[in-house]
C-alpha cells in the first residue's frame, strides 16, 4: 500500500514535528537535570526536577508515540518499506526501545526524584537524573543523522525485493524477464 502524496508529505511533516520536538524535550530536560545536578540551592533544585516531571508527565510519552506512529506509517505506506533498508529498520528499533526506556525508567527516574526532593531528602543520584536524557538525546541524534545520510544499503529482504521487482523468481533464484 502506497500512500498518496498528500498523506506522505502530512506524514512526513508529523513526523520531523515530532521527531524534533522529542529532542528538544530531551535537550530540556538534560538543562533542567543538570541544573538540578550542579546548584546548590534546593529551591532550584526541586523546581528543576518539578519542570522535568512535567515535561515527562504531559509531553514525552504522547510526542514517542507519536514519532514511533508516524515512522511506522512512513515506513509502510512508502517505497523505503520497515525492513527493506537497514537505516529504517534500526531507527524503528531504536525508537521502539526510547519509547520503552521513557516508559519504563526515565519517567519513574523522575517520578523517584520529585518524590525524595519533596521529602526534604535532596536529589537522590546526580548521574540518575541525567543519564536517561543523555542516553535518549544520544540515540535521537544518531537516528537524525542515519535519516540524513541513508547509509548500509538493503536489507536481505530489500535485496528479494528488488530482485523480484526486477524479474521473476523461481525457486529461490531470480531470472529477470524480458
């Protein structure tokens, strides 16, 4: 199923919005955690870590599924495919796994330090509040760039693919067709 082109290019838009608005959140809650991290006032450091809780709270989850959606839509309704080409293929894991990561470890990384800061108990590791944004603005940047640059060709599947585009095959061999 292909994707006409106004839908692609909607797609597309919703897609990039996205994409780049989880990086900027991310890129916000690195400044707030490591804010958090380095100040020695607790007044700063319990709004810090309130901001990140409402970042995390209100935006991450909903702007994940929506990259994932829209990458997953991209990917099927258009000649790149899911698992035709190695780029696509590991930008939908890796994006599958930040999801999964936010879901499950820097919300509740957050959630954990709002609650021991609330309690009078300051920021409970400096290295907790900021690795889940360091790791998360890591692979964002690595699938920004691999988006760009395309690289490692096909997939073995992409491979059959095109090989049967271009002929016929029979019995796992392709002979191309006149």
């Amino acid at each position: 199923m292909k994707l006409s082109r106004p839908a692609r290019r909607a797609l597309l838009v919703t897609h990039v919005t996205a994409s780049a608005s989880w990086l900027g959140l991310t890129l916000g809650l690195l400044a707030l955690g490591a804010t958090a991290a380095t100040t020695d006032s607790a007044v700063t450091v319990e709004a810090s870590v309130r901001a990140m809780k409402l970042f995390a709270d209100w935006l991450l989850l909903p702007v994940a599924f929506c990259t994932l959606v829209s990458g997953l839509l991209l990917s099927l309704g258009t000649q790149w495919g899911l698992a035709r080409h190695r780029w696509v293929y590991t930008k939908f894991w890796l994006t599958l796994a930040t999801t999964t990561a936010t879901a499950f470890a820097l919300r509740p990384g957050v959630n954990a330090a709002v609650t021991a800061v609330a309690a009078g108990e300051g920021l409970p590791e400096a290295g907790d509040i900021l690795m889940g944004p360091v790791v998360s603005l890591s692979a964002y940047v690595f699938m920004t760039v691999i988006s760009i640059l395309k690289p490692w060709g096909l997939t073995r599947r992409g491979r059959r693919m095109r090989a049967a585009a271009r002929g016929t095959v029979t019995a796992g061999r392709v002979t191309e067709t006149a």
